[in-house]
C-alpha cells in the first residue's frame, strides 16, 4: 500500500488537530480567564490550542482543495498530490535516521548525554555526511564540550551524565 501526499496532510491536519483540541480541554480544566493576579494557568495553552487547530484545519481545507483540483485539471508535475508521500528509495534513509535517533535516546538514558552526543554526532557525520570517523568523534566532541560549556557552566542547568557523573565526581 502506498501512501498518498494528501492522503499524509489529511492525517496530519487531523491529528494536530486533535492534539489542539485535546490541549483546549486540558487548558479549559486549569481555567483559562484572568484572575486576580494575571492570567490563570490555562490561558496561554488554551490560545496556542486555539491557533494549532485554526492552522490544522487551513492544513486539512487546502489539502482537500488541492485534491480536489488536481482531479480535475492536470496537476504540476512537481506539486502532485497523487505523489507518494515517501518513495521506496527514501525509506531507507528515513529509518537509518529513525533507528539512528532511537539509538540516541537508549544512549543518553545509558550513558548520559553528553557521550550519547558525541557518538550519535560522530556516527551520523561519518555514515551519512562522508566524514572520516575520527573527524566525526571530533565534531561529536566538540559539539558535547560546547553543551556543557552553555547548559552547566553558563546557565547552570545540569543534563543527564549518566555513569559520568559518580566516576567523575561531579555533583
């Protein structure tokens, strides 16, 4: 089975839409008005759940318009929305990708953030920006010394050192 372009922006209008009506509910329990002190609890959710399903249904209305029209005048070869909306040949791609950032997570989790970055950056600069391994360790590494330098030393915001932190005697 393949999936259709507009067949993706139907299903992703209505679930982000569903997402803001579920966010309009949640906002309405913590009351969404001004009280005496400024505004209660839900009031900015409820107006940024107002915009989201205002935006998912101008999403779901122009995919259905654009359906619609390209049934009945030859579509843009380039703007197809009978198109698939993810071809055989990048879907490999997209589950390195997916596969890859699932690795991250269980990494951080496990080793902390920092190590999981540098091995997550490393890895995705050698397989799929051609850099050589030790060029991608070293980007790793410089981008993970750059997020402890502007989390825990400039805002002092700890992150996950996982096994790090005791060995290293930090906190």
């Amino acid at each position: 089975m393949t999936v259709k372009r507009y067949q993706a922006e139907i299903g992703t209008a209505l679930v982000t839409g569903g997402l803001g009506v579920a966010a309009i509910i949640g906002a309405a329990e913590l009351g969404t008005g001004w009280g005496d002190h400024g505004p209660q609890a839900g009031y900015f959710p409820f107006w940024v759940a107002i915009v989201l399903v205002g935006a998912s249904l101008w999403n779901l209305g122009r995919a259905i318009v654009t359906h619609r029209q390209a049934l009945r005048t030859p579509p843009d070869p380039l703007d197809d929305p009978e198109d698939p909306f993810l071809p055989r040949d990048h879907l490999g791609r997209v589950a390195m990708f997916l596969a890859a950032m699932t690795a991250f997570v269980i990494g951080t989790l496990m080793l902390g953030l920092y190590v999981a970055a540098t091995l997550y950056i490393g890895w995705s600069a050698w397989r799929q920006g051609g850099f050589r391994p030790w060029i991608g360790l070293s980007l790793g590494a410089i981008f993970a010394v750059a997020l402890y330098v502007i989390f825990e030393v400039t805002f002092q915001i700890p992150l996950l050192k996982g096994p790090l932190e005791p060995l290293l005697g930090i906190y």
